[in-house]
C-alpha cells in the first residue's frame, strides 16, 4: 500500500538542506500544524453557518444571506465582529466563576478532539495508538461545561437546560461509544490511521460502512444528539426554554456557545467519514488508478497529487454529512425529552451492544472480512 507523502519530513530536509539543523527545523515545524488545525476549525465553523442558512433558506423557498459578501459568504464574520463587540453582562446572583468557566470547558475539549482527526495521508498532528479513546474521553468534558453554565445561571430555564444536556449525553454517548467499539474491534486499533488503513486497498467495498451499516446509523444518530441537533436539541429547546443553558449568556460567552456548537458538527461529520467511509481513500484504489495511467505509485508527484485527492475526500464526506444534518433541522421535528431517553436507553443502547456481538461473532467466523 502507498504510504503516502510524509509531508513533516520533507518539511524538515527542505530546512536542512537551507542550512539549519534538524532540531531546529523540528521545532519550527511543531506549531503549524496546531495553528493550522485552529484556523481550519474556524473556518468550518464559518462555512457551517453559511451553509446552514442557505440550505435553510432553501428547504423554505427563501434567498436568505446574499448582500453580505458575494452570495452572503461573510454573514458569519459579520455575526463574530457582533458578537465581539457585544457588551458581556453577568447577571446579578450568579456564579461568577462557573459562570465564566462553563464556555471554556464546552470549547477547548473540542478544539483538543481534533488533534487525532487525519484529514489525509499523513496529514493530521498527531498518532495517537489510543485516538478514539482520547476523543471518547474529551467528548465527555463537555456536558460538565454546559451543566456548569446552567446551574451558575441562577435561572430556572437554564438548569432545566443544563440538567437536560447531561442526560442527554450520557443516554447517548454509551451507544456512540458501543458503534465505536465494533470498528475498533475490526480495525485492531484505537489509531484514527490505523482505522482508515484497514479500509484502504479495496475502493468503496472496504469501507466501514458496508461491513457496519447498523453501526453507522447508530453513531450518526448519537453524534447528532450529542451536537444537540434537530430533533435531539431539548437542552436549549426555545419554545420550551427560552434558550436553556445559555439564556443569560450575552457577546463572546454566548459566541463560545455556538462556536463549540458547529466546530463539534464538523468534527462528528469528519469522523463519520474516517470511522466508516474510508476518510481520505478514494472510491477506486490509488494503485489501480496508478496501474491504468501506468505510473509508479511511489512517484512524488504521484503521491503529492494522490495526498490532495485525499484531503479533498475527506473533506467532501465530511460536508455531504454537514449538510444532511443541517437538512434535519428543517424537516423533522422536536422529539420530547421522554421519547429522548427511552430513545436511547431502550433502543439504541440493546441495538449497539447486538452490533457488538455480531461484530465479535462475525469477527471469528469471517476473519479475512473483519479484521481477525
């Protein structure tokens, strides 16, 4: 299989063949991919906005953002530059310093979550062998944050809004873990890289998705609870709530809300396309693409050209599923609470740990299929 371009070492002989040493040329290379991860996220976020109110507009035959920018495109920057300006007031009665730390903890999990995110070959910041543990583990800080900023509010609607999303993760984090679980047992590895490797060699009939179609589902459908989207956004329902947890959160606390909000979208849709359609690897095989135009696979330019078709993949998987679930929000409705947790309690909690199993038993029975 083509390993790829490695694109930190050729970063580092191009610094020592201008003269500096390795050590160096390390150190100047630790920072960009972090700072790149950041303004990628931010990014998202902004082309999320965007695109949520163009598809909305268009799910009810309106023009929505277009003055702002070409086709609207800067509607979102000019919602931060809002937002930054906003006056931040803290109510009286409250807890200024839960008040103040709840933001912070929904935010940075997050941003730390995309640290094992592979966005191509080789293209990603760091290996880690336990990566869908660490993102498990962040994705549980979260919840703390929001019930933080729901119980310092000293108002009523926020704790029931804060009460709601700490149930709602944990009802539905255990499926999402349990769907997790049957793609680390076929992979034999908790490595982000590892996953889509398996996958790789084959096109589309490797990928997860044929070999876990009820698990797809079921991470799908516990990663749009956990971003609390349509039909799972109880925690700050507004007919209901007013707002929940961030009723009294005014300028860049309430921004911090909604940023976590969508850079956690992209990273469950960026996931979705790593764990079970093949993240970076294309539809056919790179080698039988290569066989075709008769080129070595381990070209450079070959592999530089295969290494940007790979981003672009994941990057096009990962916004086909950005726009499903901003699709949901406008055609189906608000579930209760109560259909909530039986939901995931008594539905999707028995069906990943039969997935599970069925995993486990096909696992032994099929190993050259499911990775024995």
């Amino acid at each position: 299989m083509n390993p790829g371009i490695d694109l930190e070492q050729r970063f580092v002989e191009t610094l020592v063949e201008l003269g500096l040493t390795p050590g160096v040329a390390k150190t100047i290379w630790l920072p960009i991919p972090m700072l790149l991860m950041i303004i990628g996220a931010t990014v998202g976020v902004l082309v999320s906005v965007w695109l949520e109110r163009k598809i909305s507009a268009a799910a009810q035959q309106r023009i929505g953002p277009e003055y702002i920018g070409p086709l609207g495109i800067l509607a979102p920057v000019a919602d931060g530059i809002k937002l930054v300006f906003k006056e931040d007031v803290v109510p009286a009665n409250t807890d200024p310093l839960l008040f103040t730390l709840g933001p912070i903890m929904v935010v940075i999990p997050v941003f730390f979550s995309y640290l094992i995110v592979p966005f191509g070959q080789n293209i990603l910041i760091t290996d880690l062998g336990i990566g869908i543990f660490f993102w498990i583990a962040l994705s549980s800080i979260a919840p703390i944050g929001l019930l933080m900023a729901g119980y310092s509010s000293n108002n009523k609607y926020s704790l029931l809004g804060g009460l709601r999303a700490a149930a709602q993760s944990i009802s539905y984090e255990i499926p999402l873990a349990l769907a997790v679980l049957a793609v680390v047992m076929m992979s034999n590895s908790l490595s982000t890289i590892d996953i889509v490797n398996q996958q790789s060699g084959y096109g589309i009939l490797g990928w997860n998705v044929i070999r876990q179609p009820i698990g797809f589902l079921l991470f799908w459908i516990a990663a749009l609870a956990e971003c609390e989207r349509m039909p799972f956004d109880l925690p700050e329902a507004e007919e209901e709530l007013v707002a929940g947890y961030q009723t009294e959160y005014a300028g860049m606390k309430f921004a911090l809300f909604y940023l976590g909000s969508y850079v956690n979208l992209v990273l469950s849709s960026i996931l979705v396309a790593v764990l079970y359609f093949g993240g970076w690897d294309l539809p056919i095989p790179a080698t039988m693409i290569a066989d075709w135009i008769n080129v070595d696979p381990n070209n450079a330019i070959f592999e530089l050209v295969t290494a940007g078709l790979g981003l672009v993949m994941t990057l096009l998987k990962a916004y086909f599923f950005l726009f499903l679930a901003i699709l949901l929000r406008w055609t189906v409705p608000r579930v209760r609470i109560d259909q909530l947790l039986d939901f995931g309690w008594k539905f999707l909690l028995p069906v990943g740990l039969v997935n599970l199993l069925i995993t486990a038993g096909l696992k032994l029975a099929l190993p050259f299929a499911f990775g024995g």
